[in-house]
C-alpha cells in the first residue's frame, strides 16, 4: 500500500481557509479527494495539517470521508510535518499531493506510484530541463528519502520547501525519471488555488465542462483552454511566490454600514486582491463593525474590528504583525480618526477617494473617478487610468463577444437602500418578458423589497449582497443604478448605463461628464426611465464604451506599491 499526504492547512495568507471555498458548489478538498479516490493503486490517504486548535474544522470535515489526519505543531517545518507523518504509518512508499491543486490527475499519479513500486527507487520526479510539466503540488518518495531529505534540512529555507535539499544528496539516493504525456508538456495556466482569481478560473472550467460529472478529465481542462486562450486572463496575473521570497503586509482600514453603504468596502476589496495576486504582499484589513468583517471572511480576507484599539495603540498586539503601510478608504469623519497616521511620517499612509479638507492636501491620494478637475494637486492620482475595477471585467468583455444576448436588465439600488417605488412602477410599464434582476446590499430590508415587487413583476429575481455580482450585472444588457463605484464597474463591461439616482450632490458633475462623452444615459428621476429601457431593448441607443479601461486597477496598485516602496 502506497501512503497519500495531503499538505492543508487553514490560515493561507492570501486565501485563508481556501480548502473550504466552493469549486462546483462542493468544496476545493473534496475534489482532490474525489481525485484521489479514482486512483487505480491501494492507496491510504491522509491529511497532514497544522496545529490542531486552528485546523480541526478541517480533519472534521475529512472524517466523514474516513481520512486520518495527523497534526503537527511546528507550522513552518513541512519537510519535518511529512516525514513525521511517514514515519507514524510506517509505508515505504509515500506520494504527497498539495491540498491546493484540484486538478491534480489520478493517472500520472498512478504512473509514479507504479515507477516508485516497480524501480524499486527512491524518488520520482520530471527533468524540468528537458520537459515543461502541467502537473503541480505532486511527489513521488520513499519514507528512507524524506527520512535522508528531513536529516539533511538545516535552514528555513529547506524546511519550509520540501525536497529543496535534495540535489546536494543525490549521490546517497536513487532517482527514476517520469515523462509527462505530450498533451501536459506546457505550463502556460495554474491550476493552484493560491487567490480568489485562482478561484474564478477553476469554476469557470467547471461551468463549461462538469456536465454531470464529479471531476473533470484533465484532457478536456487543456483542449478546452487551446480553444477559449482567453480562460487564461482570469489568473495569469496571479505572482507566484519565488522560493526564498518572503511577503510584505499591508493594513487596509475601511467601513461600510447602512448609513453610508458598500461603495468603500468594495473599493478596498478589490484593491486589496489585485495587490494580493500580483505582488508578495499580505493584506489585513481593520473595519469598524462585525458585519464588515463577515463580509470580508466570505470575501476571503482576514479582518479585524475596532477603530478605537487601534487608536489607542492596541494595534501590534492584536494584529501581531509589521506593516509596511496602511491603505485608509473612509468617509471624512472617520478618516479625522487616523489623523495620528496622516501626519507621522514614520508611517507610509495613501488615501483612497478625495476629502475637500485641507489637512489631508499633502497625503497621497488615489482618487478612482474621472479627471473633470482643472486644478490637479501634485500628489493626487485622478482619472480614468484609475478607476478601481475588477480585474475580472476584463475577462468578461472579450468572453461576451461569443455569447448571445439575452433581454434583460438589472436595477442596482446600493449597500443599504432599496429601489424607489415609482422607479418600479416605471418599470413595470415594459415587456412582462423582459427578466429584472434586482440586487441589493447587505443592509436592505430584504421584505420590504418582495412586498413592493412581487405586485408589480412576474419576470424577476432578487439577489442580496451576491458573491458573482459582476457575472449578474454581464448577464444583462442594461444596468439602472445610482452613481458609484458600481457604474463604472458596468461601464466597463459596456453596458447601458441609467444612472437613475445621485447619493452624494457632489457627484453631479461626474455624471454630466459621463452623459457629455456618451458613455452613459443622464435619468436622473423615473419618469424617462421606461421609455429609455424601450428604446435600448429595441436597439436604438448606441454608446461609446472604450473610454473606460478594464484594467485600469494595474495603475492604482502599481502607484501604491511604487510609493511604499520609497526609501524615507
């Protein structure tokens, strides 16, 4: 019987509990252990995890699938958690398996179990000088080799990446090769899930091959990327972490309420992921009340709550870590909060969105709105080449190019408000077959929402602070919603825009300039609305989307990252 080590554990830092994250509705781990599970091979699978305290949800969960899990409390020491666990099941022939790879192949991994058996050797492994190799987070040893691997590992370095040290002890092991079949002799995509992108990029796949089956077959996965390159835009951003390469942290401080919405939280979050997945950084954010942080956890963030610790100096001992800088996205009364931050230059402060104030005229400023400001302050970064939109957005617009259009339109009302009553009954006026999706935030009265809808509507849907919010709005051809981070987000996936309320008075000009370039439609009020849905249904308005750049996220986190990269 061969031994199977699955390496999981739960406080991922650019992912935390990602093993928990839905691929095809079913958690990541249960696909590799359904992976596992069509091995031709005897195989005993176990998980080696952590300390026990932080990842018990974990062996809970494999339990229902009769899977052992051995813990182990030394967190940085892999090559020693491995040979730790051989050594307790005592098998000679061990196969490790990240617990990030859903994708890994039961077949290759049948063939290195056979080499392993059959040569009689000490290890396995794939001549990367002469072979590129799709297959990710495998290995292929004896418990003598990782118990000569393991007395062998001096450094952090050698116990933190398994196998590191093992060219210097190739003289006292022996080695068979394996050729990884023509079809996998590439590594042009990840197959990892490291990222809420590396996320995105498996579901995609599952979405256009599962077709009722429990995993996909790795020949379909790479056929179908030859045909559809354009999957590959979902991640190919994503930084790999170069092997002695350690990550910077960086603290976010936001909020959102019912008082003042989603449209900071949201901006932070995307942020916050495109720093994560193009750059060695960590992100931690600090938020101002429970419900931001259940937002951020299922949003796959770490977060903490309370301004005033922080204030108070709290912060190092309940964070624990150093931060190379902090990203504040607040409303003006909260910011005058961290004014201690603002001004000591010891620390690195950028604020995101522009405060008419003047003691903040001298802090770096990423303003994501357009540029219609005569008067530009030498700190400040403003236009549309910093607009802060998800990177995904860029995917979807070269996609939608192969889809059909479907009528129907979706009515945005913000993070806690609900759609007016006379804007539904202005909508009520158009096609019964026309299908409105209404999305709400996570502070709407949900019931309230039904009552006035359901009078009005046959043809409707109502989704509450939705996780593929985006993939709703691509799916329509029209979009109503006040002006916000939200619009631009639309814009962006060439939607017709109706801007149909203004929260902020300050907000008019933007929305005079977004109807001046004809990039979006001015309504403000409802009594137009309906008659300006009409004439989008019928094909008749024409808008000029290319003003807004997709990728426009690049240059916010590029001018962050420059900054706190800066010698004082």
């Amino acid at each position: 019987m061969t031994l199977v080590i699955i390496l999981a554990r739960l406080n991922s830092s650019r992912l935390p509990k990602k093993h928990f994250k839905e691929i095809n509705s079913k958690p990541l781990i249960f696909h590799i252990l359904s992976r596992l599970n069509n091995l031709k091979n005897k195989v005993k699978i176990v998980l080696a995890t952590g300390p026990k305290k932080e990842n018990l949800p974990l062996a809970k969960y494999l339990e229902k699938f009769q899977i052992d899990t051995f813990f182990d409390n030394d967190v940085d020491d892999v090559t020693g958690r491995i040979t730790r666990c051989a050594q307790k099941y005592n098998l000679n022939k061990i196969v490790t398996v990240s617990g990030d790879c859903p994708l890994i192949d039961p077949e290759f991994i049948d063939e290195g179990i056979e080499l392993l058996r059959n040569f009689k050797c000490d290890y396995v492994y794939v001549n990367k000088k002469k072979y590129k190799c799709i297959h990710e987070g495998l290995s292929f040893r004896t418990l003598f080799c990782w118990e000569i691997i393991n007395e062998n590992s001096k450094t952090w370095f050698h116990k933190e990446h398994p196998g590191s040290v093992l060219n210097d002890i190739k003289s006292r092991l022996f080695g068979v090769e394996i050729i990884p079949k023509k079809i996998y002799q590439r590594e042009d995509f990840r197959m990892s899930v490291d990222t809420i992108s590396d996320l995105r990029f498996i579901n995609e796949l599952y979405e256009r091959l599962q077709h009722g089956a429990e995993i996909l077959d790795l020949r379909d996965v790479v056929n179908l990327i030859d045909q559809c390159p354009e999957l590959k835009l979902i991640n190919s951003h994503v930084h790999q972490k170069k092997l002695k390469e350690k990550s910077e942290n960086i603290i976010f401080i936001t909020n959102s309420s019912k008082e003042i919405g989603m449209g900071h939280l949201s901006r932070s979050i995307t942020i916050a992921k495109e720093l994560q997945e193009r750059f060695p950084i960590k992100v931690t954010f600090l938020v101002d009340n429970k419900e931001s942080q259940e937002i951020l956890s299922t949003r796959g963030f770490h977060a903490e709550f309370g301004f005033s610790d922080f204030v108070k100096g709290f912060f190092k001992a309940t964070f624990k870590i150093d931060a190379i800088g902090y990203i504040l996205d607040l409303k003006l009364d909260s910011l005058k909060t961290f004014d201690f931050l603002l001004k000591d230059e010891n620390y690195k402060t950028i604020l995101i969105d522009h405060h008419n104030h003047k003691r903040y005229l001298n802090n770096i400023s990423i303003i994501p709105a357009l540029n219609i400001n005569s008067k530009r302050l030498a700190k400040t970064r403003i236009g549309k080449e910093f607009l802060v939109l998800d990177r995904f957005i860029s995917y979807m617009r070269i996609s939608n190019l192969k889809k059909k259009k479907i009528q129907s339109l979706v009515v945005l009302s913000g993070g806690s408000s609900l759609p007016d009553i006379d804007l539904i009954e202005s909508l009520s006026e158009i096609s019964k077959e026309i299908k409105i999706n209404f999305i709400v935030g996570p502070f709407a009265d949900l019931f309230m929402l039904n009552q006035s809808i359901s009078e009005n509507y046959s043809q409707f849907e109502i989704y509450q602070n939705p996780k593929n919010f985006l993939s709703i709005i691509n799916s329509s051809e029209i979009v109503i919603t006040p002006f916000g981070v939200s619009a631009y987000e639309a814009l962006a996936l060439k939607k017709i825009v109706i801007i149909n309320k203004i929260i902020d008075p300050n907000d008019k000009k933007f929305v005079d300039f977004l109807h001046e370039k004809l990039i979006a439609i001015r309504a403000i009020g409802t009594n137009n609305i309906s008659e300006i849905v009409k004439k989008a249904m019928r094909g008749h308005i024409k808008l000029d989307h290319n003003y807004i750049n997709p990728l426009s996220i690049i240059n916010v986190t590029d001018q962050i990252v420059a900054f706190l990269n800066e010698k004082k």
